[in-house]
C-alpha cells in the first residue's frame, strides 16, 4: 500500500498537485488499478512487440488495414 | 417503499397541461381551449407545490416565464406562429447559459456566476417559442449518475420520493416527470440523460457526437459530452431534438412498422438484472416477438472495456478542464467531484492513449454489429431507482454498465418506459451514428406497441 501511495505521491508532483495525505491513499487504488485495467486491455489490441519493451500498434504492422489503430 | 408519485399525482388532479402531449398542447393552444398564459401559470404553480418536495429546480424564473407568454400568446393571436414548441414550457439543466441568469452548474464554485448569453440550444428553443421556466438541479459540473449533489437538497424521484432519480440530468428528469415542465434539455457523458429518464419513466434522448451544438454549455469531457432532450414521449422527443439540433421541425412521421426490424440484443448488458426489470425485458422480448420482430444475440465482452476507456478518458479530460482549480480552489467541490478529478489529474498521457486504442476497437466492433441488425437493445438500468442509503461504488459502477458504450462511441442512444410492475424501467436502443432519425422512427413504433405511454395525460377537454 505504501509503495502505491508512493507512485500516486509522484504521479501528484509531476502534475504540480500539492495532495494531502488522505488525498493520496483515496485515489491510490482507484488510479492504478485504472492504469492496470487500461494497460491489460490495450495489450489485447494485438501489438506487435519487437522486444520485451516497444509494442507496435496494428495498423503499423505488414498487412495491417488502413484505418487499424 | 414511498411510491408517493407526490407531484405528478397533485399534476393530474389539477388537469395540469404540462402533462400533455406537445402536439396535444398546441392544438389546445391553437382552439382556444388553453391560453399560454394559464399554461405558464400551471407549471409555476406546479413547481411552487411539488418542487417543495422533489427539489428539481436550482434556479426558477417566474418574470421572464410570464413575460414570454405574454409576447407569445400576443404573437399568436396576430397570426404569428412559431411552430409545434410555441408557448411549451420548457427547463434546462444548470450546465447550460441563460442569458442574465445563474449558470452554476451545480457547484459553489460558480455560486455567484450570471451569464451574459444564451447557449446555442438555448436561443433555438427560445426561437422556437418555447418558454424556459428555470434552470435544474444536477451533479456537480455533471460528474456523476447519482442525481446528488452535497451543495444542495437531494433531487427526489416523483414515481417514488424516497429513491433517487439518478443523473446527472437529475433535475431535468424529476421536473419532466413530476409535470412541472413539458420538456427538458440534459447532457450525457456516460449516462446523464438516459439513467434519469429511465429511473425516472420518461424518455431521454442522446443524440450522435456533435449533431447538438455544445456551445454555450459547460464542459465536463470535451469528446463524450453530448445534448439532449427529456420528455415524456418519443414524439415529443423527435420535435424538441429537431429544435436543438436546428433541423427543419416536420410534422409527425407516419407510423413505422416492426415488423422484419432487425434487434440486436447486447447480451452482456443483459446479466444480472434485477427482477422488475428482468420482467419488464422479457415481457419486451416476447412482445417483439409477437410483432414479428427479428431478434439476434451479440455476443462478446464490451462493458468492461467501455467502462475502463470510458472512464480514464472522461476523467483525463475532466481534470484537464478542472486543472486551475483543482489545483487552487479544490475544497469548494462536492467531496464526490474532487475524488474524481484527482484520480483524472493523476492518469498518465500512456494510460490515456491505452483507453483511446480500446475505444476504436470498440468503435469496429460495433460497426460489425450493425452489419447484421439495424437497432440494438438492452435495459437502460440493471436495477430499478434505489434508495440513496444503498448507494455504494458497487451500486454506482452498475448504474453506469449499459450506459457507457453509445457516448463513448458517439452512437445515438436513446431510453424510453418499458411497462413495469412498480417503479419504473428504462429500455435502451442505439443506432448507428447519423442515425438519429431512423433511431427515434424505431422508438416511436416500439412506444405504441409497447404502450408505456402511462403518465401521458389524454386531452379529454
């Protein structure tokens, strides 16, 4: 829990956002676990992944439709 | 449960003819039967009596209604007729300018906000003759479905007082509902219009993206956001979306038939519905039936990723909008609405990106759906009108299951009463983008066959 508030307490300062520490364990689980869900999701889209970090969108791949995002 | 159906009960004792039909009305109008004046005056003197209850209205303008009259029915008498909406008595929700008036929507923040103009749908309706009698109650800057709001007394249901109504259109629904007002304009983001009029037993309306101007009216998601009407029957509907959506207003199309209509059930937006409203869906189903009606079942899992790419992208662009303030002024919002802008302030660009990718993989599959039918059907609402106590994340996230996917794609969508054993149940159709009129024709035969019209008063004068 504390490595989530952690991540939610950086994510805060990127975006010059002063949360209080309540603020923070709030939207701890609800964030992530959006980013996660999100993530999962986009990853049944069918990227192409040229190593275990760059994922190709569908519509960049050989024989992809015009129009595939 | 207190099925009080207060306002609409103490409506129809006093003949009220903000329950009739706008086609109806104005045929009163026009026979001299009813005046503009003594129709202004009942729906004032019902939101005087009612609204002490259900709480529909945050602003009400009792001058400027008389005064339209007035003019209105002067206008009239000189031969100058403005159309089906002239002297309709009309409510639009706080999310939207009115010139010289609050436009709060909702929030504290704006407490003291008057606006100098009218939103483009606005100065149509006024154009149109419709009179605006005041301005509804909603969630705070529309972020959110249960129709509360911690700034203001709670939005009753007036088919039950002590349920919710949902919203964010809470206002707009409980005024239409309760017969304080024939009409009302709501906006929907992922819900807004269709949960209210389905919790509520009128119909709601959400046009395809953008064929409703936006001007003049706040933003909650710049690419969800969209406007509608609430009213009473899917006729009237049709006349106040041609209104709003500035299209030459026709009169009432012939009656379309169902027969050979191609329905296409949603299954997974067909789970775990509750059991009034499972009676109402298969009493629908074995009616279509009936009339010959080709239903087929589409399958596959869309509420989920409608509700997660619905979600981070509503509340991405939310907090975008909401950025100086949630940053300056952050303890002036409604508890529910600072939550929800915090989490979108805190979303990453990737994860924004992620939900966009999912939203045109929904997009496609929902193009191949319409290869195969022409319409498609599910339940507005899993669950009929709770009580506010039962509200929960739990219960939230499955007011929002049905309703997410037609805003996010820009499909029109539409909600309209399915007979129900008590409270009442909303039956959802979408159609193709661009669609908007084929979708109302469909609704418009469904509603006569259905006959849900029940809280339509027959002009009997």
């Amino acid at each position: 829990m504390k490595d989530q508030e952690n991540t939610i307490a950086k994510l805060a300062s990127l975006q010059e956002l002063e949360l209080t520490a309540e603020e923070i364990a709030t939207a701890a689980g609800p964030v992530l676990e959006l980013i996660r869900a999100a993530d999962a999701l986009a990853r049944e889209s069918g990227y192409a992944k040229l190593d275990a970090s760059i994922r190709v969108p569908p519509s960049r791949r050989a024989g992809g439709e015009p129009g595939a995002k | 449960m207190t099925i009080a159906v207060t306002a609409s009960t103490i409506a129809e004792r006093h003949q009220n003819p903000c329950l009739l039909t706008i086609d109806r009305l104005g045929d009163a109008i026009r026979r001299g039967r009813l005046s503009i004046r003594g129709v202004i005056e009942s729906s004032l003197s019902c939101i005087a009596t009612a609204d002490k209850t259900i709480n529909a209205f945050l602003f009400v303008d009792p001058e400027g209604a008389r005064e339209a009259a007035e003019r209105l029915e002067k206008e009239l008498t000189r031969g100058h007729d403005r159309g089906p909406l002239h002297g309709v008595p009309v409510a639009v929700k706080d999310l939207f300018a009115t010139r010289g008036q609050p436009t709060s929507a909702g929030s504290r923040l704006l407490a003291k906000h008057v606006t100098d103009h009218d939103a483009l749908v606005v100065r149509r309706l006024r154009e149109a003759g419709a009179i605006i009698v005041g301005k509804t109650q909603m969630n705070e800057f529309a972020f959110g479905v249960t129709g509360l709001n911690s700034h203001f007394a709670p939005v009753r249901n007036p088919r039950a007082t002590d349920r919710i109504v949902g919203g964010s259109s809470s206002g707009s629904a409980a005024a239409v509902a309760a017969g304080m007002c024939v009409g009302a304009l709501g906006t929907d983001t992922g819900g807004s219009i269709r949960i209210p009029a389905a919790l509520t037993g009128i119909v709601g309306f959400k046009p395809t993206f953008d064929v409703v101007s936006r001007d003049g009216v706040l933003p909650l998601s710049d690419s969800l956001d969209h406007v509608g009407p609430l009213t009473r029957t899917v006729v009237d509907t049709r006349i106040l979306f041609e209104c709003i959506a500035g299209k030459s207003m026709r009169s009432p199309r012939p009656a379309a038939s169902l027969s050979g209509l191609r329905l296409g059930i949603l299954e997974d937006h067909c789970t775990k519905l509750d059991e009034d409203v499972a009676d109402a869906w298969n009493r629908f189903l074995e009616t279509m039936r009936s009339v010959g009606v080709e239903l087929s079942s589409l399958e596959g899992d869309a509420t989920h990723e409608a509700m997660v790419a619905s979600t981070v992208i509503m509340f991405s662009e939310a907090a975008e909008v909401h950025r100086d303030w949630v940053r300056t002024r952050r303890d002036e919002y409604d508890p529910a609405t600072r939550a929800r802008l915090i989490q979108g302030s805190l979303l990453p660009a990737t994860t924004f990106v992620q939900a966009q990718r999912i939203r045109e993989r929904l997009r496609r599959r929902l193009a191949a759906y319409f290869e195969s039918v022409d319409v498609i059907a599910c339940p507005t609402q899993a669950a009929v009108a709770c009580q506010p106590s039962k509200l929960n994340p739990q219960v939230i996230q499955h007011m929002l299951r049905n309703t997410r996917l037609a805003p996010l794609l820009g499909n029109p969508a539409i909600s309209l009463p399915l007979p129900s054993r008590a409270l009442p149940v909303g039956l959802q159709l979408i159609a193709k983008a661009q669609a908007d009129e084929d979708l109302l024709t469909v609704a418009a035969a469904i509603e006569r066959t259905i006959g849900a019209q029940s809280s339509v008063k027959e002009d009997t004068r």
